[in-house]
C-alpha cells in the first residue's frame, strides 16, 4: 500500500507526498467523517515517517521499518484508539502511558509515531496533551484523528497541520467497492451501493457485506409494490411493523423507498432507463406500472412528499406510530 495505491482524495495525497520529503511538522490531525479511510491515511503517513528510504509516494516497502510496520510489530508506531473495552481514552492512560512513553527514545527507526484518535477524548482532558504536542520530544510525531473538528480543542488546532478530507465521488467509490469485492456482486449492485454510500466509502463496504441490508432492499421493495392491494389491516399491522422493528436504521429504509419511488416516477415519465439507480429492478418496476396503469407522476410525486413528512417527522421525534400510518395511508390512497 502507498498513497499511489489509493483510490481518490488526490489532493491531500499529494499535500501528504510533499509532507514526506520536507522537514516534519511534528502533529498532524486527519478530520473526516467515520468510514471515509482517516485510518487507512494515518497508517500510511505514518508508514512513510518510521521509513528508511520513503518517497513521495509513501513508504519503501522492503525496509526492516516497513517489513515490522506491515506486521503490524512496529515498536516506534503506538495507537491510542479507545482504553481497552472502552469507548473513550482515559486520563489515566494519558498520564501514566501515552505521555512517559513520548520521553523514551525510539528502537528502530529514527522517529516514533503516535496515532491517537483524539475524538475519543474528552474535551477537558485533551489539555494534558498540549504540552507534549507544543513541544515534542525530539524525533516524535503525532498523528491526530477526529470525525469532526469540533471534538477538539482550538488550542490543539492551533498546533497541528490539518488535513481535511473531501467527499468521495460514486466512481471513485464504485472503484473502492469492487477492489474489496470479496463476494463477486455483479456491476449493477455495486454501483447501486456506490451511490447509496453519499461519498463515504465506508458506509458503502459496510452495506455490501450487510446481509440484512441487502434483505431489508428487497422487503422494502416488496412492500411497495404491494401497497394497490394491501387491506386497512395489512398496511397497520404488518407494514408499520416493518418500519416499527427497524427504527434505529429508519433513515437508510426511507432513503430506499425515496430510490424506489424515483426511479418509479423515471420510468413512468420515460422509457429511457438513464438515471435510474435500482437497475436490477427495473422489468419488475415496468410490470407494477402496467399493472396499476391509474397511477400517475403526480400520484407519485405525494407519495415521495408522503416519505419526506415521514423521515421530517422522525427527526422531529413526533410520534412514530401515528407518523409511520400517515405515511402508508396517504401512499395507499396515491397508489389506488
Ligand atoms: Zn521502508
């Protein structure tokens, strides 16, 4: 691996590749949203600073330096993500491991290497680190990671290089997706999660691999399709209970149904399948179409505003039952 071997964010490659080559500022922080590779980036900078022999486009890949930080054995590289079992890092481990550990000299290589997911502490005790990253012991380089900006203090801000990372573009996770296509999706999956993931690419390897995802996909399609013909009782009981047992991924399963009802409205306004994002679907969707020959793209059109009052009113935390019934009934009435 080296920042040649990854896919997109070539900017911040190339800031990162520059980096290498000049005297080191001595704190680095990666912000970005969880799943988008901060630490794939950490991991490589850091690579390239314990290196023997880097280049701009990361480390050598042979050196004993790399040979151990590919192990996984590096003693000059130590992370601190969370305290083990925790999910923050506690001040006992800052006072009484991180910060002695930064006075002692490194084994191998010229330089030691501290990742440390800083958004995993506590804001009042992020204070103890700020002497270290102020003056670092000589040959010490911090890496810091965070999510957002705002879990840190500004006096750290202040203190270390940025790198900022941008949104990924559907190609370039689409890239991303079928290098890690362990379970040979065919194309159209793929790009269907490619753009599921909205530029993170994370979210995207997580869903492929989601088994429940790919099942809830194909249920919430079945239960649209079938809304023309389902009874009072049907659309109370067993549709709410649909969305009922899944409130904590709600989000995901509207944006399904907004994707359904997008590309339903496509395909009734043309037959051009260009745009459309569930092309696995596609000859199901033109057979539910022929099927209910009344519905038309206003029909369609409320019962996607159906959806938006929905997920509004879920994040508005209004009632969830009395919300969620709206919905189906105002859809059942568009699509009868
Ligand atoms: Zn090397």
């Amino acid at each position: 691996m080296s920042f040649g071997d990854i896919i997109g964010q070539e900017e911040l490659c190339e800031r990162l590749g520059t980096t290498i080559g000049q005297t080191v500022a001595q704190s680095f922080l990666f912000t970005a949203p969880a799943g988008m590779g901060k630490h794939l980036f950490a991991d490589e900078l850091a690579r390239s600073l314990v290196c023997s022999n880097p280049t701009k486009s990361g480390g050598c890949g042979k050196c004993d330096n790399c040979v151990y930080f590919k192990a996984g054995t590096h003693p000059d590289v130590r992370r601190y993500e969370t305290d083990k079992g925790k999910k923050s890092i506690s001040v006992a481990t800052i006072r009484e491991d991180l910060i002695p550990d930064t006075a002692m000299a490194s084994q191998i290589a010229d330089r030691k290497v501290y990742i440390i997911n800083i958004g995993n502490i506590e804001l009042k005790y992020q204070n103890l680190l700020l002497k270290v990253l102020e003056e670092p012991p000589r040959g010490v380089v911090f890496i810091l990671l965070c999510t957002d900006a705002s879990l840190v203090l500004p006096t750290i801000m202040s203190r270390v290089v940025e790198f900022k990372m941008r949104p990924y573009t559907e190609e370039e996770i689409f890239k991303i997706l079928s290098k890690h296509n362990e379970a040979d999706l065919p194309e159209d999956k793929l790009r269907f999660f490619s753009s599921f993931s909205a530029g993170i690419p994370g979210k995207g390897l997580t869903l492929m691999g989601d088994e429940d995802f790919i099942s809830e996909r194909e249920e919430v399609f079945e239960l649209l399709l079938k809304i023309p013909k389902r009874d009072y009782a049907g659309l109370m009981y067993e549709d709410f209970e649909f969305f009922s047992s899944r409130q904590d991924r709600i989000s995901d399963i509207l944006l399904l149904m907004m994707w359904f009802l997008g590309d339903l409205s496509s395909l009734l306004a043309s037959m051009d399948t260009k745009g459309i994002r569930n092309t696995d679907k596609v000859d199901r969707m033109r057979a539910f179409l022929s099927e209910n020959k009344g519905i038309t793209l206003k029909n369609m059109y409320n019962a996607s505003e159906a959806v938006t009052a929905f997920n509004r009113d879920v994040k508005a935390r209004v009632n969830f039952e009395a919300a969620c019934c709206t919905m189906l009934l105002k859809m059942k009435k568009e699509f009868t």
